[in-house]
C-alpha cells in the first residue's frame, strides 16, 4: 500500500472513531440528544470491518469508549484529574473487548451471527461492568440514552435497562449491515430483509412494551399512597465539613423544613450527609430531634454513623449511612450504604497499596476511609392502621440493578435515592444520576424519591415519568435550595423483571457462547 493510502486509510479510521464517540456523548446529558445513540456504534463497526487484526479492533473500540467516557463524565475533573482519567480508561476495556469480539463475527462467514450476538455480548459486558466486577461502576450504560423516550425505555420493565441497550446495539448492528453492503446488488435483498426485522421489532417493542405493565386504574383495591418531602440544601462542597459554617448548614436545613411541615407530610428526607458531623455522637443532634418532636413527621436523614467501641478497641468503623428518626424523635433504623466508591469512600487492595506506599497519595485525595454496610435494610413507616415500607439508595447506589430489584423483594414499597452530588459543580452528573433513577422505577415498579443536596431533587413514577422537581422560577433545578411534596400512589405490580428478567444478560452470555461456537463450527475451513 502507498504511503499516501495508508495515511489517508489512517485519518479515516481516526475520523471514525471520534465520530462514534461523539455519537454517543451527544446521546446523554447534557446535550440530551437520545436518538443519536442508535447510529452512533456505526462508525466504529465500519472501522472495524476494516480492521486486520482483534487487536486493532480492540484499539478501535477502546478509545470509542475512552473518549465518549472522557466527553460525558467531564464532571469528574472537578474531583480529580487523575481519577477523571482513570475511570475513563476502566469503562473503555470493556468497550475493547466489544470490538475484540467484534471482530470474530464480522467476517465474512459469521456476519449473520453477528445481529444477535453482538447486542447479547454487549449486554455481558455491561453486566460484568456494573454488577460484577471489583471496579463497578455502571454510569452511562446504553440504554440510559432513552430515559426521555419512555416508550423504548419502559421495555427495562421487562429485561431492565440491558434489554434497552440490546435493541439499541441490535439496530446499529443492523443499520451497519445494510450501508456496508447496499453497493452490492447481489446483497441488497438480504439488505431489505435485514432492515425489516429491525423495523418490526422496534415497532413491537414501542407499540407492547412501551405500555405501562400495570394501567391506571389497575389494582385500584390495593393503592395506597404516601405523601413524602424532600429538601434540597444547596450547600457547596467547599463548605459541606467546614467546622465554621456547621450552625449554618444545619439552620438551611432546618428553615426549609419549617417551611414544609405545616403540610404534615408522611415523611421528610434531607440529602446525603445533609448533617455535617457524625450524627451519632454529635451534641447538637439533640437540636434537630427536638425539631423533629416538635414537627411530629419522621424524617430520614443522611449522615455518617461512627461505631461506639470501648477506647481500646478503636479505631472504630465508620459508615456512609441513612437515619431514620420516627415522630417522637428517636432513631428507631439505621441503613449504612453498601457499595462504596472506589478511591472515593474507600481504597480498595489497601495491602497492595500499602506494599508501595501509595495509599497515602490515596488519602491525600480526599479519598475517605468508610466500611460498607451488609444489611438490605427496609424502614417502616406507621400510617393510620397500617405501615408503608421503603429503602434508601445513598449516591450512586442507584445505578446497581440488583440492589434496587433486592430491597423491593424485601418488601420496600417505594425508593428514595439520597445524594450530594455538589462534588461534580454545574455539569452533566446530576442529570446522568437522574436517569439511573428513572429506570430502577421502571425495573422494579416502584416510586422513586431523590433528594440532592444540588439537585437533581424529583419524584419518579413506576412508570418512568418524572411528574415534580424541585426548581426556581427560572426552571433551574440545580444549585439552587427548596422543598418539595407530593402525593406518591403506591401500586401493587409485580414487573417481569423483578421476576425473571434480571435474569437476561445470564441468557446473553449463554446466547453469546453458543452463537461463538456455532459460527465457528459453520465458518469454511481453509
């Protein structure tokens, strides 16, 4: 090949791997754009059809992942840069082995496999991302594009937000196919047919799956509601521990309260770690359960909880967790948070770090020292003769499936996610957050809560709407401070997720190893 067709060959495939990347960070927030997300793993296939070895196709989808992670999660620059690029390179590997597989099953000879077991094996792959693996982090899956377009969305009420990426994937393999191999008269039969089985099982999953699993009116015997409040402080990050403003938090908090009790709500929630200190062994707790006495609501408060151990066993656990205080003022439950960020709350292989030293670069990050809880802890609230249950998710809880689908299997009746998301500073995070929130209501068939320190403070129904937030007169919903109640029904559904559909990417990877062998069984030998 001449020098001046390897380079050119070279700034395309530069070209379309920017063009994927870009694809997908304008089908997330901020920019919101959900329908580019069906088209945007197209330029990459190309490129990896061209491609000569699984290596260069791995490279290929590795920085499609890097950069579309570096796009969209901007936000954690305002942590750290290190870990900003960090946690862009641990998403990316996953997106490499996409195109590694990738490149098995777009031969020649194996392409017909290839528009079932590409979305199966990108399902895999989210799922080890998110749920299994020691480095979870499952920010921005898929299939969290289509939180505005309820209508694909509500499919994750039947195979959860995986179900979703797999049509997604599906429709890119597809819409690949048919431009690949238009310019061959010889194909473009096989092109129309291709094209019409992805037209109708976009079509059957907007005109069946996008129904409500439950229908208004349904079970109408059974509703109950609850009326809940949420406040939202908006207190920066530079102030949140800072001793000298402590009174101030605290009094914020408490106004906005006021504010809201003369409504009597049924419950009223404040954000993670709204109370600056650790509730438990603070003095000036003894202020806010007053307050609560004298408003008689119960009230769910985030706030670290430190254990009490005689002096000589110290140092004692610590951990990120959620009070709930009943109307008399006692805290009556404790949920203390399970899955703790990595090199946020906690170093994880402290011995493998310790053995360089390197943990106290770690700590010199901000980087806290929290143990996780181990209890799935469901909180009853008394109403009339009877009690409502619910669970707190605490930060990015919310974008773990299992841990939702595991609380209301426990019986929790709604979901409330309490979070500080001022860490992040005006960017995508808060909006991104929301949308983990909006499909965990859609899986499980529950409400879900939220109430952030900055927003993004909202009521999600089981049907994925988000029917009130909190906001100003401008419409702003972040960085501003307010209180919010509404009425939440409570419906007695069961989601086919609950029940068997958390079990689809397990039937992915099955789906995914058979196709393998198969293909490679039917592939012409040489």
């Amino acid at each position: 090949m001449a020098p001046e067709q390897s380079s050119s060959k070279t700034r395309l495939q530069e070209l379309l791997i920017f063009l994927s990347a870009f694809l997908l960070a304008l089908a997330f927030p901020k920019f919101n754009l959900g329908w580019t997300a069906w088209f945007a793993l197209v330029p990459g296939l190309f490129s990896i059809f061209r491609s000569h070895t699984k290596l260069q196709s791995f490279t290929i989808f590795f920085l499609i992942g890097f950069f579309f992670d570096l796009i969209s999660l901007e936000w954690l620059r305002h942590v750290t840069y290190l870990g900003w690029i960090f946690v862009c390179v641990i998403p990316a590997i996953y997106f490499g082995l996409f195109g590694f597989c990738a490149h098995y099953f777009l031969r020649e000879h194996r392409i017909r496999f290839s528009f079932l077991a590409l979305p199966s094996l990108w399902v895999v792959l989210e799922w080890f991302r998110t749920e299994i693996s020691v480095w979870a982090f499952g920010w921005n899956l898929l299939g969290y594009s289509q939180s505005e377009f309820l209508s694909v969305a509500r499919l994750a009420s039947w195979l959860g937000v995986y179900g979703v990426s797999f049509l997604i994937v599906f429709v890119n393999v597809t819409l690949w196919f048919c431009v690949e191999f238009w310019k061959d008269p010889k194909k473009r039969l096989k092109v129309l047919r291709k094209l019409l089985y992805a037209t109708l099982l976009v079509w059957i999953v907007v005109s069946h799956f996008s129904r409500p699993m439950d229908p208004e009116g349904a079970n109408a015997n059974n509703l109950s509601s609850v009326y809940v409040a949420v406040v939202q402080g908006n207190i920066p990050q530079s102030e949140k521990w800072n001793p000298e403003v402590k009174s101030n938090i605290i009094q914020t908090y408490q106004k906005l309260s006021e504010l809201i009790v003369p409504n009597k709500p049924d419950l009223l929630i404040w954000p993670e770690a709204a109370w600056p200190g650790i509730l438990n062994l603070d003095p000036e707790r003894e202020e806010i359960l007053k307050f609560v006495r004298s408003a008689h609501i119960p009230f769910l408060i985030g706030s670290p909880y430190e254990e009490t151990l005689p002096e000589f066993e110290k140092p004692a656990r610590i951990f990120n967790s959620a009070y709930f205080i009943n109307s008399q003022g006692e805290v009556v439950n404790r949920y203390d948070k399970i899955h703790l960020v990595p090199f946020g709350e906690f170093v994880p292989f402290t011995s493998f770090f310790n053995l360089f030293g390197l943990e106290k670069y770690a700590y010199s990050l901000g980087v806290g020292d929290f143990s996780p809880g181990r209890e799935y802890t469901v909180f009853e609230l008394p109403k009339l003769e009877t009690s409502i249950r619910f669970s707190t998710l605490i930060c990015f809880e919310d974008t773990f499936l299992e841990l939702s689908r595991r609380f209301v299997n426990h019986g929790a009746q709604f979901l409330t996610v309490i979070t500080n998301d001022a860490w992040f500073g005006k960017s995508a995070a808060p909006y991104q957050h929301l949308q983990a929130s909006i499909f965990r209501a859609l899986e499980n068939g529950v409400p879900v809560i939220r109430a952030a320190n900055t927003g993004v403070s909202a009521f999600v129904l089981p049907t994925g709407e988000v029917i009130d937030r909190i906001q100003d007169q401008q419409g702003h919903d972040t960085w501003i401070a307010g209180g919010l109640a509404r009425v939440v029904l409570l419906k007695d559904q069961q989601t086919i997720y609950r029940h068997s559909g958390f079990l689809f990417p397990l039937f992915c990877a099955l789906f995914g190893l058979a196709s393998f062998f198969l293909a490679y069984a039917l592939s012409p030998r040489k």
